[in-house]
C-alpha cells in the first residue's frame, strides 16, 4: 500500500514538474501540452480509484469525463516508440 501511495505522489510531483516546466518555457500552457496535462490528471485519477475511491471519482468528474471513472479500463502503458 506504501508503495502504491508513493508512486502516485511521484506521479504526482512529475505532472506538477510539467505544468511548470511548461509555463515558464512559454508563459501559459498551449492547447497540446493542455490536453497533455489533462491526460495525466485522468490517469492519476484512475490510478487513486483504488487508493481513494471518492476522491478520484469527483477528481474524474472535474476533468470533464462523461463516464465513470471507475468503469473505465485501466491505463495501458505502450514501451512502443511513434515513428
């Protein structure tokens, strides 16, 4: 369970890091780094369902996600490089 904690705080940290990164590049957040960031947001979101069920739930629905968070497939992570 620890580790399941840290590892979404890291993820966390990481996605904090972006935004910031991000805005002091080019003083405010363009529209591919915005959906960028709320893309990470919503798998954080999945990933604090089991963690937090409440909390990712209303985190889920202030992202503007239509369906249930908790009836959405897991995250999939792809190893594979885009061309």
């Amino acid at each position: 369970m620890h580790s399941a904690v840290r590892n979404v705080m890291r993820l966390f940290d990481r996605v904090k890091d972006f935004d910031k990164k991000a805005r002091e590049r080019q003083g405010e957040l363009n529209r591919a780094n915005s959906e960028a960031l709320l893309e990470a947001l919503a798998v954080l979101a999945q990933l604090l369902g089991p963690l937090a069920p409440h909390f990712a739930e209303e985190l889920w629905l202030a992202l503007g996600r239509e369906q249930s968070g908790a009836q959405t497939p897991w995250p999939v992570v792809s190893l594979e490089v885009p061309a």
